[in-house]
C-alpha cells in the first residue's frame, strides 16, 4: 500500500517535480501546435508529413502513447475500471469486484512519467494551482488525474474503460442489462426521434445505453456531440464530435458545456447528444428538444427517473433564469419523452430497472408513467441476481410512438413481455 507523503520534503519533491514535468510539457505542446496538421476523427492531430524527427513520438500518434506498465490490465477486456492509488497500489474491477493488482511502477517517478505520456496525447496540463485533471486514452477510455498536494498520498489515477466495449442494443441483451423486446422498443424510438434521458449512478453504464440507442440513428440525420471527455463510439457518417476543455485551467477563458450547446445550435444539426448534463447547459439542451431538434439524447447522475427530473429543475436553477417552477416542469414535460433508468446492482451487474414515459402534467406535477420494469425474483448460491424484465401493462401515450409501433408490428411484441 502507498505510504501517505506526511513530510513536507516528500510533498515539496512531488509537487516542485510535477511542476517541471508541467513546464516541459507546455513546451511540447506548443511545438506541436505548429508542426501538425488537421485533427483526426478520433480527435487526436495526425502528424504532418513534414514533421521533424524531434517531434515526441508519443505526440505524432495516438498508438504510440507509452502507457506502460499497465498496459495488460487496458488490453484484458474483463476489466471495466483500473484504479491507481501510487507506484505499488494498483487495483482492477472485473465482473463488478474490485482486486489488487500484482501490477506495479518502479516508483514515483516512472508514475509521473506516465501521467506525462497521456496528458502529452491529450494536449493537456495540470495547472501548479488546480493539479487535477479529467481527460481520455486514445481508445477512448476516461481518465481522472489528482495530483499533490490534493491527492495526500500521491499521485492518484482513475481510469474508466470503454475501448473495447461493443456499443449495441444487442449487446445489451446478451448481458443481460435488457431483453430483446426493450430493445426492438428503443429502435423504434430513436428511429421517430424521441428525446430520452438516461438516468443512473457513477458506474452503471449511462454512456454505454446512450450510446447503444444513438447508433440506432437513422443516417441522414446530423449530429452533433458534446462531451467531457469524448467517450461515445457511433457509427454514423454526419456526425461532428465536441468536447469541453478547460483552456485555461484556472478558469479565465473557459468555455462551458452550455457555450458548446449554445453554438451547436448554429451547426444545423438534426440532433444533439450531451454526454452528461451536469449544470446550467440543461435548461439550453431542453430548449434544443422544444425546437426543432427532436430525437436529441443526454444522460444524468440519479437513482430514479422522478429523481432524474428534480435534478435537471435544480440544474435549470444553476442558470439564474428565474423562472417559476411550474414553468420550468411544464419545459420538461414537454421536452424529454422518456426517462431510462440504469441500475448497477449488488453483484456488479448492470440493468435497466425502469423505463418510464412522460406524459404531461397534473397540476405543477410532471407525470410519468412506467412501460418496462426489471422485477427481481431472488438471488442464486453464486450471489447472482436473478430476475426478469416486464411489460407493466401500460401502453405508451405518445401517438406517434404508438402508430410507429403498429407499423412495426410491435404492439404484440410489446405485450409479449408481460
């Protein structure tokens, strides 16, 4: 386990070390700035044909980014999460069980040399006054950096993977997280351009659903993505990628996810996808689903749909618009159709537990009703949870949803579940 840094000699070398790494490291990226050519689709700058061999490797591409020692536990598909708490504190999640790693740096400073190689990929620094960092590998796994003197016991790494997740419906099936018949339900419904929040705890598996249903989008439509950091893989030809930075990490000239919203509205887009609404952008991503830009998708932090929608009126309150509260429902009701909420259950599964369909107001009350629940039937010997997917007996009240359905022969399918 990683010995906390209690003396002020061990805190000062880390610190006073990162700082120079941080120099170096502006140095390069402000090299790179006149010696690469256009961004990749992936986001990374592909290297000009030009370019001098005094240009990092690491910096020209995304697969030569050095992010040994742990680049068996990236590589093993088993694992979702890596945790790295210092050189020698290494722990993996697999199968929803976290575990140590035999997996370790030979010290300090081979850690802060890797923490160098992905913040060299991503263009990024860590501010000497702010030394935290969220950002992403080059397949698209999410990373979190704390540095010292935040992190008390040194460097601390979280990293999230989806780099070789398979981003279907039917994927979502085969493990379980829903049934086929949910499934041909949420084609339909991003084939007639529902707007859909995907509500669920740290973990549970909102982007993978987001981004399962989106690649259910029909082709000719544009779209356009914000996100911090740029995690969803989809499959679509028209499809333009923005992500949030922090460009001045201490805040000067930072340019907010409700800015990125704001301007892709001026992109022409048929729809917009927000990775995670976290703040104000929410009442401008519900303006976007209230004109013109229907089938637009985002996700939320919460363990319940209804939780879900008292969390965007609190966001929407972040924006300092001073609008009654019945106003701001009324904005909901009419904006987000469904709500699914994903659910990461007590033996590291994940599940959609509810779908729910928003069908007006009752007063100053959003009204929602439930079309499929997961109802859990027990446990195994193994510790498994087992259980079912059902229909509720209640069909949807959106028309065009229903007439979609019929089309599709669906409407038996549907009551098939029950």
């Amino acid at each position: 386990m990683s010995q906390p840094l209690t003396d002020t000699s061990s805190l000062d070398h880390f610190f006073n070390a990162f700082l120079r790494y941080s120099d170096l490291l502006e140095q390069r990226c402000a090299h790179l700035e006149h010696r690469l050519g256009e961004q990749s689709s992936h986001g990374a700058y592909a290297a000009s044909s030009t370019m001098s061999s005094d240009v990092p490797p690491m910096l020209t591409s995304a697969a030569a980014v050095d992010l040994y020692p742990i680049t068996p536990l990236l590589e093993d598909r088993g694992i979702d999460d890596i945790m790295i708490n210092g050189p020698s504190d290494i722990y993996i999640e697999r199968a929803g069980n976290v575990e140590r790693s035999d997996i370790s740096f030979q010290g300090p400073e081979e850690l802060v040399r890797f923490v160098e190689n992905i913040l060299a990929f991503s263009g990024m620094k860590i501010d000497p006054m702010r030394p935290l960092i969220d950002t992403r590998l080059p397949d698209g796994s999410r990373v979190n950096i704390v540095m010292p003197p935040l992190a008390i016991d040194g460097i601390n790494i979280s990293i999230r993977k989806i780099g070789h997740a398979d981003f279907s419906l039917q994927s979502l099936v085969d493990n379980g997280t829903l049934n086929k018949q949910i499934a041909d339900f949420l084609r339909v419904c991003a084939s007639i351009k529902l707007n859909i929040v995907v509500s669920g705890g740290t973990g549970s598996g909102k982007t993978t659903m987001l981004n399962a249903i989106a690649n259910h989008i029909r082709s000719t439509d544009r779209i356009v993505t914000i996100e911090n950091p740029a995690e969803l893989r989809l499959d679509l030809p028209n499809i333009v990628r923005l992500e949030w930075v922090d460009i001045n990490q201490s805040g000067n000239n930072a340019i907010t996810t409700r800015e990125l919203v704001r301007n892709a509205l001026r992109m022409r887009p048929d729809r917009i996808i927000v990775g995670e609404v976290r703040g104000p952008e929410a009442f401008d991503m519900l303006q976007a689903m209230n004109t013109g830009h229907e089938g637009s998708l985002t996700t939320i932090h919460a363990n319940t749909p209804r939780d879900g929608l008292a969390r965007i009126e609190n966001m929407i309150g972040m924006a300092d618009l001073n609008l009654p509260i019945t106003a701001i429902r009324r904005q909901i009701a009419s904006a987000i159709h469904l709500v699914i909420q994903i659910m990461r259950m007590e033996d590291g599964s994940r599940r959609l537990v509810k779908l729910s369909e928003i069908v007006g107001m009752e007063s100053d009350t959003v009204v929602m009703q439930d079309i499929f629940i997961f109802k859990q039937s027990g446990v195994d010997e193994k510790g498994i949870i087992q259980g079912q997917h059902i229909w509720t007996g209640i069909f949807p009240k959106h028309q065009e949803l229903n007439r979609a359905l019929r089309e599709a022969g669906m409407m038996t399918i549907v009551a098939g579940t029950r």
